[in-house]
C-alpha cells in the first residue's frame, strides 16, 4: 500500500478498501483489543503503532544478541541451558512482533530487518551497552526484563489486537527469564565477597540506563499523547517506572545491593519511590535514541554481520518457497 | 470440499477451531459457517480455511516439549517469590500450563 501515493493514491484507495476509520472515532472506540487487520485504520494510528511494535521487536532481537555470548560463558550447565532457552524465547518474541507489526500493512519484516541492519532501526536504551562480565547479566536478565514485563503487562490491553496477542505469548513467557536472573543475582550476592563487590559495580554501572529504560518523563515524551489517546500505549513512562521501583528497588536491597547514591530517589510517605529525573543523562539518552551512541553502533553492526552471516539460509528458503508456491499460481487449495 | 470454521466470540478474543462446512467455494464456506456455527454460540466473527490447506503434526509423530528434562525453562523451578505481580501471573500460568501437560501425559485428563 505504500507505493500508492498521493491524492488519487488515496481516492483509490478508498474506492478499493471503503472509508478508513477517523481518529475521532479511533479515539472514542479505543479499549483493549479493539482493533485488527480488518479494522480500516487511518494512517496516523497504523504508524504510530508501526513505530512502536517494531521498537519492541527489534528491542527483543538485540536483547537477544547482548545476552548470546553469556551461552558460551554459562558457568554450569543449568545456566547455559536456561541461557540458550532464553535466547530463543527472545528471538520468537521478535519474529512474533514484527507479524503484529506487519499487520499494520506500513512495513514488511523484511524491511523492518534490514532497517535495524543499517541503523535506522531504534531499540531500547540498555541494550546498546555491551555486557562484558558474567557478573552483568542479572542486571538484564532480572531487572531490565523485569521493567520489560512491568510494560508488557500493561500492553496485553493495547488497542491493536495482534499486538495484544503476542503480548499474551510473551508474557507466559518471560516469568521464567526474570526468575533466573533472579537466581543468578542472589547466587552471586550469596558468594564469595569478590562476587558480591563485583555485582555490586556491575549494578552501580547498569542501574541510571535501568531506570532510563521507561524513557524521559511524561513531558519530554513526543509520542506519549497520540499513542495513549488511541490505546495503544497504557500506561505512562512515569507510572511504569514509578511501579517498577516500587517492585525492585526493595528486591535489590534484599539481596544486599547499594541503591547509587544518584540518581537521587526518595521513599515517599505511603512507601512508593520517586527519581529525581534530573540526575540522569539525558544526552546520553537521546544520542542513543538516535543510534549514535558509540558502543550500540557496534551491537548493531554486530548483529548485521551475523544477519550477512546467514543468508545463505534466508536465500535457500526464499527459492524453495519460490519452488512451491512461485510462478504465479495460487496454492493449490484455493480451487 | 470441506472448510475448517474457526469462531471468535468476542472482538479481541482467538478465532478457536469449532467444527468444519462441505461447500464449493469460500463465500458459501462462510455462509454455511455462519448457519452452523454462529447462530446460538456467541460468535462475533468467523474463519473459513481449506482443510487441505491445514498441516499438522501430534503426539503420534514428536514429543512436544522433548524428552529430556526441562525444567530450566520453567518459572517454578527458580524458587523465589516473585518480584512484581505481573512476574507471579506468568508463573501461575507457566504452572498451570505444566500441570494439564503432566495430567494428559499421565492419562487422567
């Protein structure tokens, strides 16, 4: 649908598809699961959506990529089993993505892999810092995935059905990736003291970009507005973070982690935690929201040359679906 | 030749499979579909697909899951309380899930 521009692209385009849905009207059915491929969405709604499923997508396919090497570095089997498992789980919860992305009819997989390969792609702010140490990965594993599931379960309410859909997928899911970090974070703050000061560093390092992770406060966010008016977006990145102190901050110190001492956070009154925002970088944040982050150019280019790696087996299908469903003929139940 | 029905009843649930129609092409697919399948179960929408079109695969030809253990993959297996509420929600399903494999592999379900 994208090749037809223009007015009479869209005159067309009406004539073919009927009268697409106004945003007053979008607005005012907004629930959960309100809407799916055979809803005439205006565009606006399709991109907005478009933006951000495609985020979660290729959010889940560089999580995967920083966590890969950690397979390799497990140091018992049980780890190396949970680690590739989990692995997996991600790289499934991408492809299940981009289909709800697709679904929108804006952009193709494909075009949505190849923008992630040549940096256009934007994912999640953690995951362009590469993890060098065994001792990191349940600053991923348990509190970056925990903020992911604390938005995710807000998501399975999201207006766009499928989106919802695989949220349902994801969510049944990810319980054990946050529970084996976990697992790994009070195994290494139960050993020996070297462990315990090396998590703690780890922690020290991890925790700002943790907290960034819901992104900048409600009144920087550009895309807030529309994407909650139109109920794609449930919640704001204010209340998201705030619920996830209130769930983590008291994990961490139970395990005998020092909250840093910026950014500043206050316990208020009725015990629920607040960041002062100010104490963070938010240049940092926004250098990387555009991918110019030094080190994330590398995560993504390590990850293109793994997709240029594999070709060969994308191409291999591509012909035998070719093969069998190529040369202009429709699949054969359709007489 | 006949059509699989799925039936969705209500927007934003799963289209589940519900039966099947004999008919010539797709619009009286989903004509019969509706007469049989839609008219007393809540329906609010229904899929017509090509039987021939289905493939599939059961407990006769794989062991979903494996057969080795897995229990890494499980939620339960890492026995703390869970960290926020939407974690305890995936694990009682993850736990639910297990125990209505375990009844059907043991042949009590």
């Amino acid at each position: 649908m994208q090749s037809i521009g223009g007015p009479i692209g869209k005159w067309l385009l009406t004539i073919v598809y009927g009268r697409e849905m106004d945003i007053e009207t979008v607005k005012e059915r907004a629930g959960p699961r309100e809407f799916s491929a055979k809803d005439d969405m205006p565009e606006e709604y399709r991109k907005a959506a478009t933006r951000m499923i495609q985020f979660h997508a290729n959010s889940e396919i560089m999580g995967a990529y920083l966590e890969r090497p950690f397979i390799r570095q497990a140091p018992s089997l049980e780890r190396k089993l949970a680690f590739s498992a989990k692995t997996q789980d991600e790289l499934g919860h991408g492809q299940l993505l981009y289909r709800a992305a697709e679904s929108l009819g804006i952009k193709t997989r494909d075009e949505m892999l190849d923008e992630l390969a040549n940096g256009e792609g934007k994912f999640l702010n953690c995951f362009h810092y590469p993890m060098e140490s065994w001792v990191e990965t349940p600053m991923i594993a348990f509190f970056v995935d925990g903020a992911a599931m604390r938005r995710q379960a807000t998501l399975k309410n999201t207006s766009w059905e499928p989106y919802a859909h695989a949220m349902d997928k994801v969510c049944f899911e990810e319980g054990f990736h946050v529970k084996h970090g976990e697992a790994i974070l009070h195994e290494l703050m139960t050993g020996s003291k070297k462990e315990q000061e090396m998590t703690q560093e780890a922690f020290e390092k991890w925790w700002p970009r943790i907290i960034q992770f819901f992104g900048p406060t409600d009144k920087q966010s550009t895309h807030h507005g529309f994407a909650s008016e139109v109920g794609l977006k449930q919640m704001s990145n204010d209340e998201l973070r705030r619920a996830f102190l209130n769930s983590y901050v008291p994990k961490a110190e139970k395990y005998g982690l020092e909250i840093p001492d910026t950014p500043r956070i206050t316990k208020n009154d009725d015990g629920t935690y607040e960041v002062n925002e100010d104490d963070l970088d938010w240049d940092e944040f926004f250098q990387i929201a555009k991918n110019e982050y030094e080190p994330g150019v590398g995560q993504i280019d390590g990850r293109k040359k793994a997709q240029e790696a594999v070709a060969w087996v994308r191409e291999s299908m591509d012909k035998h679906e070719q093969g069998i469903y190529g040369g202009g003929e429709s699949p054969q139940a359709a007489d | 030749m006949i059509w699989e029905v799925f039936r969705q009843k209500k927007a934003g649930d799963y289209h589940t499979h519900c039966g099947n129609v004999h008919a010539p092409d797709r619009d009286m697919a989903l004509l019969f579909a509706e007469v049989q399948h839609g008219r007393r179960m809540p329906t609010n929408s229904l899929w017509v697909v090509p039987k021939d079109e289905i493939g599939e695969v059961d407990t006769e030809d794989v062991a979903f899951g494996g057969t080795t253990d897995k229990s890494y993959r499980w939620a339960m297996t890492y026995n703390f309380e869970a960290a926020a509420e939407e974690v305890a929600a995936s694990e009682s399903e993850q736990s639910e899930a297990e125990q209505q494999r375990r009844s059907v592999v043991e042949g009590d379900d």
